[in-house]
C-alpha cells in the first residue's frame, strides 16, 4: 500500500545540513570528479527482464566492452588522469576482463548495484541483495571492496543510506541537491556516508544514446560542450564540485567521445581545479571534518 504523504506534516527529504565550507587542497579551489557508469548489459536487462532475449538492445551495452571503455581508458591514459568507474556486479561477472583493465590502469572500482535495479521503497530485500552481490563480485573477480557507490538510476531510500553505512561504504554520489560534499543523516539521526553530490547536466546518457523503443534526438558537439563549460565555469567560482555520470555506452560513441576528451582537455587547462577520484574527494572530506578546516 502506497503512504498517504498528505497525511503526514511536510519535512524536506533531506535531513542533511546544507554542505559545509571546507578549502580544498591547495591550490585549487574548485573540484572535479571524472567519473564512468559500467552498466554493461544490465542496465538494459534491469529495465526489462525481456531484453535478455532482445540481443539488439543489449548491444547498447555490448559496446561498452567491444570499444567503449577501452577508447576511454587510452584516453586517461593520455591524459594522466585517474577516474572513478561506478561498475555494476552483472558487469563484472560478464566481463572480468574488461573490468582488470580498469583497475589495472589505477582508476577507482566503485559499487554500482549488481543488476542495475533501482532502489524502490519497500523493496529493502531485493536493494540489501544488490549491494551484498555486487560486494560478493567486487570481491571474487578484482579482490577489491569500494568504498563508493552510486545509485542505479540515481535513486535511493532512507533505508538504503543505512545499509550502505552498515556494509562500509564510505560515500554516494547519486544526490542532486548541492554542489559541494556533505554528510548524509541517517532516519535516526545518525551519521550516514559521505554524499558527493551529482551535476545531472553530465549525465550523457540523454545527449548521446537513442534506442528505437524511447528515441531521443541526440545533441550536438557544440550544445553539450557550451553547458559542460558554463556549469564547470559557475560551479567552480562558486567553490563547489562537479560529479560526472559518463556511460562508455554513451561517451565511448564516437560523437560522445570527442566531446567528452575536449572537455576533459578544457578542465585540465583550469589551473585551480582539482581534478580527482571519488575516494579521494570523500579523504579529504573526512580530514577537514576532523581538524575542522576552514577555507
């Protein structure tokens, strides 16, 4: 039975405070964090169960570890840049290989659902077996245990706050209501993981993948680059943060890729920017909360 909200007294969804100030690492005074969604096949198969004979749509996915994510990783490699890969369970037992090239190269592993089934209300069952699989498959195929996650469709519950603290998790990038990190509170006003908050104007996925059954009119070079470098421009002279929620399936297309590697050129040529892994971020989150550092 769905909960009569109009019942209940109105309270924001977030029991949060507003992110605190905090400088961050000298010299820079803004951050940006490159971050890749490896659903693989799963996103696909967790939106319907049905595309596992649809072999088409699954392709979307297929592509990831045919010629997406290896492009992207030449790409860092280029670059000298670190990134954190949010990777689905599925994604690892599908493809193990792929997913050793990622940590291989030293970029972040983080937790990413197994299935890419969203958190639902009521569903504390099925969301407690999507962390505690994808642990399981970090564990057996890379030997690894993340401490980030982000939701898959970027939802989640209060109880799935809880259970990411009760399994270690350190931090979540999947919330949309800030531009800096914060410290999530729990429903029992508890201290919950860290949050780095997501910019879903770098979500690629709608300026760069169309399918036949949700078509979408893809954007051009020039549209997705003058919004990236607008929110990157603002964002930064406001000292916050920008998340990224770059899909190989999206990024690593031809189109996307070239506009995905000149904005990473553009970011690298902020002197004041500080460009870094989720893990990163979250430690340095948590040295200025202990000493109280302010900017």
């Amino acid at each position: 039975m769905t909960p009569d909200y109009t019942t209940r007294a109105p309270r924001a969804a977030n029991l949060a405070r507003p992110a605190p100030e905090f400088a961050w690492p000298k010299p820079y005074t803004a951050a940006l964090m490159p971050a890749f969604d490896v659903d693989g096949e799963s996103i696909w198969l967790g939106f319907d169960a049905l595309s596992e004979q649809r072999l088409v749509s699954r392709s979307y996915g297929g592509y990831e570890a045919r010629v997406g994510v290896p492009k992207i990783l030449q790409a860092l490699r280029e670059r000298d840049l670190r990134a954190t890969f949010f990777i689905t369970g599925w994604a690892l037992d599908a493809h193990p290989a792929l997913c050793e090239a990622i940590a291989g190269d030293g970029h972040e592993i983080a937790h990413h659902g197994y299935w890419h089934k969203k958190p639902e209300p009521g569903e504390d069952a099925a969301m407690a077996e999507e962390l505690d699989r994808g642990l399981d498959a970090f564990k057996r195929v890379l030997g690894v245990k993340p401490v980030g996650y982000r939701a898959p469709y970027g939802e989640n519950t209060a109880e799935g706050l809880a259970m990411l603290r009760e399994r270690g998790i350190v931090y979540s990038s999947s919330f949309r209501d800030d531009i800096r990190p914060y410290r999530h509170v729990l429903a029992d006003g508890s201290a919950g993981p860290i949050e780095i908050p997501v910019n879903f104007a770098f979500d690629d996925f709608g300026y760069s993948v169309s399918h036949a059954r949700y078509p979408r009119t893809l954007a051009t070079r020039e549209h997705v680059l003058s919004i990236w470098k607008d929110e990157l421009a603002q964002t930064s002279e406001w000292g916050g943060i920008v998340s990224m929620v770059m899909h190989p399936q999206a990024s690593g297309r031809p189109k996307g890729f070239r506009i995905m590697t000149e904005f990473l050129d553009h970011a690298l040529a902020q002197e004041r920017l500080w460009i870094a892994t989720g893990a990163e971020v979250a430690r340095h989150f948590e040295a200025c909360e202990k000493t109280r550092v302010k900017p």
